[in-house]
C-alpha cells in the first residue's frame, strides 16, 4: 500500500501540490498521487508490472486507438474533482487526442478527456481496488480496468455514477472480454495472456 505522507507543518509549503512536488523531486521514481486531500507514494513498480502495460498497449493500438481521434498513454496525470488539489497518474489511459488542450494544472489534464483509465495492482492493490474507484466514478470516467495480480483476476467497471460504478464485472484466467466500444474501437483483451506478463503480486 502507498506511503501516505503528512500534510505540511508551519514553515513548510503550505499547498498539498507544493508537498507532493517536493516528495516527487526526492522520491523520482515513485509514483506521487493525492487523492481524498492525502498524498501517496507507491514504490516503483516491478519488471512484470512494465511488461504488463507494454503488452496491455497492444490491442488498443491495434484497433486504432492511437491516431487522429485517440491516444494511448502511460503515466499521464488526471485531474480529480474529488478534492480542490487532488489528482491520480493512472498507469494507462486511453484519451482524447487533444488532451493537451485540456491541461488543468501540474501537467494534469481534464477528466472528460479520458475514454479508460487501467491499473495493474501492485503494493498499492488496495487503492486501486477502493480509493481509485471512487476517484475515477466521481470524474466519471467512463470505463476503469483493474489487472489484479494480487487475486489473479481481471476487473471492468462502467457507468460512473455518485462516486462508484453501477457494472462491476470480475473476468478470471481463461476468459476473453470485449471493452465497451464507447472508449471508440473494439478492444478484446486475453485475461489469462495478461495476467502471465504480469506475474503473481504479493
């Protein structure tokens, strides 16, 4: 599970942005995140957990969701109404093309660009599973995938509504899922192919 880190004492910087981008400048290679007024920081992630995105990019890409209408994108900051400093840095999305034009602030851009946000768990398996559900359902995104590697499963949330998802389906190893096409192509996904590149996450 992320680190959470305490809010700034007197002296210090009192904006949470300001603290989340001093933890980033000393902690490079984590991942900084402030959602519900908190900032986190989760470890690196693994080897399995990188081959898992490299693989998981690959279908999407296929069915033409990066080009003139869509791009494919790891690592790219999503702005939360669920707090006035809140913001998440899904490890894929699936986002307009335009999306630059829809910076909001610390290079984190407006959630109506995003068509899918995806996560493959890792130490922080419980923010993606509880905090981050509530998080994207409140921007409402459209569509959240979760690669639990923890449990081995597959998870595909829709319809965003009062902070949670109405459709929460769970896929296990041996089952192909089709995403809903309103992310602007067919996308099939192998559970059992990804969750192998993904390797099994204490």
């Amino acid at each position: 599970m992320p680190a959470a880190v305490e809010h700034p004492r007197e002296g210090e910087p009192q904006s949470l942005i300001d603290e989340a981008n001093i933890l980033r400048e000393r902690l490079p290679r984590n991942r900084i995140e402030i959602i519900g007024g908190v900032i986190t920081a989760a470890q690196p992630a693994d080897g399995a957990h990188a081959r898992a995105l490299t693989k998981l990019m690959r279908p999407f890409m296929t069915a033409g969701l990066d080009g003139a209408e869509a791009d494919v994108l790891q690592g790219i900051g999503l702005w939360l109404p669920s707090g006035p400093q809140d913001y998440a840095i899904p490890d894929l999305a699936v986002v307009d093309a335009d999306c630059e034009e829809h910076l909001i602030e610390n290079n984190c851009y407006d959630p109506a660009v995003f068509r899918l946000v995806l996560e493959v768990t890792s130490s922080n398996y419980q923010a993606d599973l509880r905090h981050k559900v509530a998080a994207y359902a409140q921007a409402r995104i459209p569509v959240y995938v979760i690669i639990d590697r923890k449990h081995q499963r597959l998870h595909v949330l829709t319809d965003p509504a009062e902070g949670d998802y109405a459709n929460h389906r769970v896929h296990a190893p041996g089952e192909h899922v089709t995403l809903p096409e309103s992310i602007g192509a067919e996308v099939k996904l192998g559970v059992e192919a990804i969750l192998q590149a993904a390797g099994q996450k204490s």
